[in-house]
C-alpha cells in the first residue's frame, strides 16, 4: 500500500473513530503561474488533496533563487515543493538550497526520460522553445531558423525572449551551426561574437517578450511575422481556435523539476506529492491540459495520438531538437545575461 493511500485510509479511520475530520496538513507547492499552473491544479493538485494526504497551498513566483535562498539562510522555510528550471536546479543543489531526494521513493528509473531524475530535483514535464508563426499571414511556412532572419521573403518584426539563454543559441542556429556542436560553439569567445554578430543583423526588427502569453497575442494581432515561443502557450491558443503553427526541427528542449526546499518541515510529504505527480496517469492528465511532454515513459502511450504529436518528447518532435545544456547556464549564465543586457540596452 502507498503511503498517500495509508494517510488517506488512517485519515478516513480517524473521521469513523472521533466523528471530527481531521485538518489535513498544508502543503505549500510554488510554480510559475498561469496556464501551467492551471493544468497542475487539476493533474495534481486537486487529486492530492483528494487523496486526504494532504492540503496544497498553491502559489507563484518567477524563477528566482534569490526568494529561496533567502529563506535557507535564515531557517525560516516556508515553502515546501518548488518548480525550478534546469540550470537553477543545479545551482541551488550545489549552493544547499534544495533537499537531497531519496530516488528509490520515485518508481523504476528506466521508466523516466534520462536526466528527469536528479539528487535534488525530479522532472515534472519537458517544454520547447520553439519557433511559432501565423501560416495565413506569409506567403509560405518557414523551414528553419535561417528564414527567421530572411527579412527580404518574409517581412516583419522578430519576437524573442528578452534573455542571452535562448535568444544565442537560435542565433547560432540560424547562422548555420548545428545543434549537436551548438554549446562547443557557444562556449568560445568567438562563439559568442558570433552570435551577437549574427542578432545585430536583425537588431531593429526584434520585439523583445518576458512574458509566454506575449508571442500568442502578438502573432495573431500581426505584430510580429514569426516568434520564438514556449511551445505549450502555441498549443493552448490553437486550442482556442487560433491560426498558429509551430516548427518542430531546431526547436530547445528543457525539463522542469519539482525539487524540495531545504529546511522545510514536510520533506517527507513533499516527496510524497512529487510521487504522486510523477505516476503516468497524473503525467496523462497533465499533458491533456497543457501540451508539454511527460516524463514517465508510460504516459506517452495513455494519451490520444492528436495530443502526443503536439508534444515536446513525441518521437518525430524531438527529431533535430537539441536539449538545453544547463551545465553550461550554469557556469557561463551570469556573464552571458550581463553581456546580453548591454548589447539589447544599446
């Protein structure tokens, strides 16, 4: 029997003997807001507090770790689960931010897409950043990241994500390197002139989005001829009949994790959520609602055939797709967003 099932049971046992429901205890689960969070509440949230385990408190924040790290160094840890992208991931578990996990709670590892299972963190979907446009506004569809900066066949503004992670690596792309040397490439001086070299090219024709609702509403209101994108917000704005379309080759892959703060009172529930939220099913229902790809090898298979071909993990999707190296974010980051920052104020 789980452990969600026995605090289910010895909660539903305490209810027959006292004849009081007993208050679950909270558990505080902060991601990074909209429709991804929306999807997570009905995946995971509302079913473990079905489960009578426990009650979510679900809140929001940015990314940052300054928050998090700030709570660890004064031992007042108030936040228990966290969603971190890959790169903060590893900083905060090699800084002792993040709780080290027993993996062996987690289920069979061969049944995870490699690399979801880490010391402090365990994935909780894989996103893209992919290159979105509006089919019925060029006269044909884009076939690499070299057309997004062909201004002559296809003219109009450039949307990009306002930071150096992303924003170089598709520069680099578009000038013809290919994605298994891209961070070799990168990682050189003359690498990173070279991708600086190549975004001044089209430099006037950017319109810059912070935030993953932006290159929706900015290619359906003709704002922009093409877009880089989360490829989740371009699947759930075709879903409300929007005329959009993605470009799956030379698209970047990332795993979101789940990782637990250090400190908190409930790191043994919090692996419990983690648990639950990681099992093919809650994986199923989680990708149902927002097109990002589950981890578990056998969620893939529970869903429709017109859902796993919008996903990042779908097998045709990943074919010319390049993982994001965080490793790399991590050693070169600070610098590289110093020198993007510059470069864009200029």
């Amino acid at each position: 029997m789980s452990s969600i099932l026995r605090c289910g049971v010895a909660w539903s046992l305490l209810v027959l003997c006292t004849g009081v429901a007993a208050e679950p205890r909270n558990l505080t689960v902060i991601s990074f807001g909209g429709a991804t969070k929306q999807a997570q509440e009905q995946a995971y949230f509302q079913p473990f507090n079905q489960s009578g385990a426990a009650r979510v408190v679900a809140g929001e924040y940015n990314g940052e770790l300054s928050k998090i790290k700030a709570m660890v160094e004064v031992g007042k840890t108030s936040w228990d689960v966290v969603e971190v992208e890959s790169p903060e991931l590893l900083r905060g578990c090699d800084e002792g931010l993040f709780e080290p996990l027993d993996l062996g709670k987690f289920g069979d590892p061969g049944q995870f897409v490699p690399g979801t299972l880490t010391e402090c963190g365990v994935a909780t979907y894989v996103w893209s950043m992919v290159m979105a446009f509006a089919p019925q506004k060029l006269a044909r569809a884009p076939e690499s990241w070299a057309d997004f900066w062909n201004l002559k066949d296809f003219p109009g503004k450039r949307g990009l994500r306002k930071s150096a992670k992303y924003t170089l690596e598709i520069a680099l792309l578009a000038d013809g390197v290919a994605p298994a040397q891209l961070y070799q490439v990168l990682g050189t001086p003359e690498g990173v002139s070279r991708a600086f070299a190549k975004l001044d090219q089209i430099k006037p024709y950017i319109q810059w989005w912070e935030a993953g609702a932006q290159p929706p509403q900015w290619l359906v209101a003709g704002d922009v001829a093409m877009s880089a994108a989360y490829n989740g917000r371009i699947a759930m704005a075709q879903k409300e009949g929007m005329q959009l379309s993605i470009l799956w080759p030379q698209s970047l892959y990332d795993p979101e994790y789940w990782a637990v703060v250090k400190g908190s009172p409930n790191k043994a529930l919090a692996e419990e959520f983690i648990r639950f939220a990681s099992q093919p099913e809650a994986q199923k229902a989680f990708s149902q609602h927002i097109p990002y790809g589950p981890v578990h090898r056998q969620a893939l298979g529970l869903l429709p055939p017109s859902v796993q071909r919008q996903l990042p993990t779908y097998e045709a999707n990943l074919q010319g797709a390049r993982a994001v190296d965080a490793g790399f974010w991590v050693d070169h980051g600070e610098d590289l967003e110093q020198r993007f920052n510059a470069w864009a104020a200029r």
